[in-house]
C-alpha cells in the first residue's frame, strides 16, 4: 500500500505482514528483526534514517519510520546495535507532508548546518564501516529520503555525494560485501 513504513516492515522483521502483525498485538509485543539474525551470527548492525518528521508520533507507537517503528518493541537482541534515530528530532527538519517547506514540496531540501541530509547519513554509514575491521560482519541500512520527493526534484542531489561513498567502500565491495541500492 501507499507509505514506506507498512512495506518496509515486513522485510525489517523477517517475516510476512501477518506473523509480524501477530507478534506486535502479543503480550510480550516482540518484534522479530532481520539484525537479531545478523547478530546471531556475528555481526554488527546499524539502521539510520532521514526521518523527516520529528518525533512527534513517539506517543502514537513512532510508525513514521523504521526506526521510530522498532524502538521500544524489539529487545536488546532484536534491535540493531546503533539507530541514532533521535539526532534527527530536530526542528529544521520539517514534517514531510503537511508542513509547506516539507520534503516533499518540489525542490525542497533537507539541510542541518548548510550539508543536506543524506550527505550526514551516507558519512555516518561510511565511518560505521571505517571503525570496524574488515574481519567483522557488518549489517547496515541507510534509509535516504532524498528520492521521496513526489516530483523527484531532488534526485539529482545524490549524484554529487554517492560516488565517492561507494568508490570509499570499494575494498569492501569487491571481497564480501552486499550492496542494496
């Protein structure tokens, strides 16, 4: 259906919609997570995203984003290692849908300190891999909304900053490394 969150679940947890459905109105409103599979095996994990709306829904359960989605329904096991989800509850980002400065406007970027958005995330994502060695398993997702823009505007914007971060994660992409885009 229409929204990320709804298709992007499923896929973050495992399993289909309705065993995750059926895990969350449990008692024990566990969360099963594809990071608690990475973790069992030895890996490090990570999940950022550009969340685009504040915190705003905390209350309401936070289903704007995978992050907001996850925390405080998986356990420690479940969860990724880091999701610094909160560094980006902050008042130049604005809500993405009712807000006229919003993402979604034509044109419209997310930007903290003059740098848009993505170009924060795809750093942290690089200085995640950098600060581990290379015999460590690493699982990582970096949500950018810079495509989520209905009139895809803003596209364009990557291509100054996705090169060099892949062309930086070249050794690793070349040996053992999975890369979804």
């Amino acid at each position: 259906g229409y929204n990320s969150m709804p298709n992007m679940a499923p896929f973050l947890a495992g399993s289909d919609a309705a065993d995750l459905a059926a895990a969350l109105s449990s008692a024990a409103k566990e969360a099963p997570t594809i990071w608690a599979d990475f973790k069992r095996h030895g890996a490090r994990t990570f999940l950022l995203e550009e969340i685009h709306d504040g915190c705003a829904d905390l209350a309401q359960g936070g289903t704007s984003s995978a992050s907001k989605y996850f925390h405080g329904r998986a356990s420690a096991a479940s969860a990724p290692d880091h999701a610094p989800w909160q560094i980006f509850c902050q008042p130049e980002l604005r809500p993405c849908c009712d807000d006229p400065a919003s993402i979604l406007r034509p044109g419209r970027r997310q930007c903290i300190g003059g740098v848009d958005l993505h170009a924060h995330l795809l750093d942290y994502t690089r200085r995640f891999w950098e600060g581990h060695p290379p015999q460590q398993r690493l699982m990582g997702l970096a949500n950018l909304m810079t495509a989520h823009e209905h009139f895809m505007t803003r596209l364009g914007i990557l291509d100054t900053d996705l090169p060099p971060f892949l062309q930086g994660l070249a050794h690793r992409l070349r040996s053992d490394t999975a890369l979804l885009i």
